[in-house]
C-alpha cells in the first residue's frame, strides 16, 4: 500500500534554522560555531589582502594560506 497522505509541512523554524544543518548531520549550534569561524578567517583574509594592496611587502602570502587552509576543511566536511 502507498502511502497517500500530504507532505509534512516544515515550520518556519525548521526551515530557517534546523534545515540546512541537517543536511550537514550538525545541530544549529555546531554549525553557527563552524560558520562564525569561518568567516572570522575570511576577514582575516580580506584584511590580509588589502594591507598587501596598500603595502605589497606585507602579509604576501596570508590571504593565499588562510584560503587554502578554509578549502581544506570545507572539502573536509562533505
């Protein structure tokens, strides 16, 4: 017998917070820990680059690092 009945309707709060960290087997939490970090690097990053833009002897290879490392544990996770 096929199962006839409607699909569960997701509440707001599952769809805007518990969702998309599912998907990633994370509770909300884990994952705004993991996306705080994130993107604390990513600034970090973008600061990086753009005292090299001012002063291309500073911080030559940090942004390119940083990147490389985010990547890294990007793939890491999926």
């Amino acid at each position: 017998m096929s199962d006839l009945s409607p699909p569960k309707r997701q509440s707001i709060l599952d769809r805007w917070f518990l969702a998309h960290p599912a998907t990633v087997d994370e509770t909300y939490l884990q994952h705004m820990r993991f996306a705080l970090g994130f993107s604390f690097w990513l600034i970090v990053a973008g600061l990086a680059a753009l005292t090299h833009a001012f002063l291309p002897a500073v911080c030559e290879t940090t942004a390119s690092r940083i990147l490389a490392k985010l990547t890294a544990r990007m793939a890491a996770r999926h």
